[in-house]
C-alpha cells in the first residue's frame, strides 16, 4: 500500500481537499487561487490528502502539482484526463503519490495498463466509477482505492442517490471515496454512513470564503442532534443554528410526532423508534427495544436496517454517574444520549469522544416546543471549540 491509500485506510471519515481554479460544469471558481497556500492551509485544517488538477480545463497544470509538492507534506493527488503511462511518469516526478483513472474515459485494457504502470512508479490509483457497470470493472480490475462519482461527467448531471447506493455495494476490503456534492456535514455523514472511507471535496471549499476553514468544519466532529421535533418551525430554528440530525419521534410520548417533517439538505431525518423499526422515509432509524412499556436504555441508529452506529442513552426517566465512562468505553461509532445540554455537552465530549450528540427535553419550552435560544447554545457549546475527527 502506498502513502495516499494509507492515509484513507484510517478509522473514521477521512478527506481529500482538492485545489481546482475552474470546473467545465460552474465555470470559474477561484481563478486566482494559490495552490501551495490551499495546499498548506487544507493539510493544516485536517485533510489527509490534497487533489490537483493538472487539466489546463480546470485551470490547472503539472507546475502546481509541484508546488503543492513543496508546500506539503500530505500525499498527493494527480488529476486529469490521463490515457499514457507518459502523464503518470510526469506526475510522479512532480511530487504526486496518487493519480486518478476515469474507467469513463478508458476500456479495460487501457485501465490495466495504466493501473500497472502506476503501481510499477508507486503511485496509488484512484479508479473512478460513476454508474453499477463501472464499480464493477473497477473491482473486477483490482482496484484498492475507489472513487464513486455523484456526477456524470457527460452531463454533469448529480445523483446522490445512486452515489450512495454504489458506496454501499462497493467491497469493504477496498478504500471507497464518495466524490462531488459534498457542501455540509451532513452530506458527508451520509456518505460515511453508506460506507465511504473518505470524501473528495472540491468545489465547496473553492467557492468558500475561507476554503480551510469550510474543510474543517465539513469534518468537524461530533455531529450534533436535535430530538423531539414536531414542528417545522423548529426544524428551521435547529438548521439555523448549525445541527446535523433532526429527530422525529415515532414512538408514544409527549413529543411524538405525527410524522418525520422535511428537513434542508443539511441536515439527516432521523425516525425515533421503540420496539420495531417504522418505515417513515427518513435517512436513519434511531431504534430502541422495548421495555416494561417503553424505550431500553441503550439502541442503535440504523441505516437501510444496518446499525451504523451504537446509541448510548440514560435508563429511561432515570440517571447514572458512570453514563459517560461506560459509552468512553465502546468502540466504533457512539450517539450519545441523555441528560446532555448546554450546560454539559462540552464536558460529555471531552469525555466520550461521540461520533454524535443528542438533546431533547433541555431544550424545550414545554414537550415538542423547542427553545430556540437554547438549541442554538447546545449547538454551539458542540461546536465551540470543535473536535475534529472522532
């Protein structure tokens, strides 16, 4: 395995910040920008492997790749439209640890050959699908590291949808990259979710007011949680403030709600459930066993009925001191429930380290009526200062 694979192999959602100054499909995005300084500045916020453009079609030439080459020290990714070994030898004499194949662009033969080559170079190589066909050449060709693209490049057209359907199929014993509409963490969690080991981020970051500052928060971890939504109102108030999930509870209680309401393209719906999952076309099921008529203490959050993540909650209208400890313990992937608010969830983070935080009851004015000023405390205590990859 080379260094560019490496560095996407680690547990937890990794990230690949991609320099491009244009993009055929938005036209300019930040002509002027200065490569070795985004290079820097990404590596510095979080990204374990920085994209160029080496294509005079996104404004991009091998001359940047060098210079992101002595800027960095992260590993490198050559992008372009390459069909001869003769671009692979000239990017890796640049600085690139990594270069990209478009199975789009190249029969398997030609795939082949360039996998071949570039390995014989040490290069690693980012064999890029966009539909089943292509994932299934990029397997069948032994592809390590996978990158399943959300835009046809013929027509630049995005389906996020089929993005993630191919994640979720793609082998667990290979790297797998979501690429393209990547804009908000929740985008990035579902990506996740569905299996990807890491994002390619590109032109979120270059229409950013401050590209590093929009990588870091694009990875920044916990996520955070809003439960107990029964009105649109405060769904709105709950993206406002910057939460990732919206919790709708399914399940008798006094914030029940009558169903999942929409949530923005930031944020993930999350059904509540208590003894059996309820198909409410939600992005996630937080599910619950049933217990001496209602909810266990501890459940776990599903994605298309496979747990993604372990929820740790309080005993139901209960307390315990050893809450935090026990959930520090788990491994994986942790929720963490109960009792949290904006007067702790700092401290329950600095001790558990969760993948996500979730709130309800304090910050409400009466069951299923959120107080706005304290969600957006709770959120803000989450995220300030925010802890990155978990």
């Amino acid at each position: 395995m080379g260094r560019f694979r490496d560095a996407l192999a680690q547990s937890g959602l990794r990230a690949i910040a991609e320099v491009k100054r244009r993009s055929p499909s938005a036209g300019d995005l930040r002509p002027d920008a200065d490569v070795p300084a985004l290079a820097k500045a990404f590596a510095e916020s979080g990204a374990e492997a920085v994209s160029i453009l080496v294509d005079e079609r996104f404004g991009g030439s091998v001359a940047d790749l060098e210079a992101a080459h002595a800027a960095t020290s992260v590993p490198l990714l050559a992008k372009g439209f390459f069909d001869d070994q003769g671009d692979l030898l000239q990017c890796r004499i640049a600085g690139a640890d990594a270069a990209l194949l478009l199975l789009r662009e190249l029969n398997d033969e030609q795939a082949r050959l360039l996998l071949d080559g570039g390995r014989t170079l040490g290069l690693d190589m980012l064999v890029e699908a966009h539909d089943a066909e292509e994932l299934r050449r990029a397997v069948a060709l032994g592809a390590e590291v996978i990158g399943v693209n959300a835009r046809d490049l013929g027509t630049f057209s995005i389906d996020r949808r089929t993005q993630l359907e191919l994640v979720a199929r793609a082998p667990r014993d290979r790297v797998v990259v979501a690429e393209s509409a990547i804009a908000s963490r929740a985008q990035g969690a579902e990506a996740e979710l569905a299996g990807a080991d890491a994002i390619l981020v590109g032109s979120a970051l270059m229409l950013a007011d401050d590209p590093a500052a929009k990588l870091a928060e694009l990875i920044a971890r916990p996520l955070v949680k809003v439960c107990g939504l029964t009105r649109e109102e405060d769904v709105a108030a709950a993206a406002e403030a910057g939460a990732d999930l919206a919790g709708f509870v399914l399940a008798e209680s006094p914030r029940r709600a009558r169903t999942p309401l929409p949530v923005p393209e930031t944020m993930l719906s999350v059904a509540v459930c208590v003894g059996e999952a309820v198909d409410a076309d939600t992005d996630l099921v937080q599910l619950y066993p049933e217990e001496d008529g209602h909810r266990a203490r501890n459940g776990v959050l599903l994605r298309d009925g496979m747990p993604v993540a372990t929820v740790r909650d309080l005993p139901w209208l209960g307390a315990d001191e050893r809450h935090w400890d026990d959930a520090a313990a788990i491994s994986g992937r942790i929720l963490l429930a109960g009792g949290l608010g904006p007067e702790n969830v700092r401290a329950a983070i600095e001790a558990v380290s969760p993948w996500c935080v979730d709130a309800s009851r304090s910050l409400e004015l009466e069951p299923g009526v959120k107080d706005r000023t304290r969600v957006r405390a709770f959120v803000d205590a989450a995220r300030s200062p925010e802890v990155v990859r978990s």
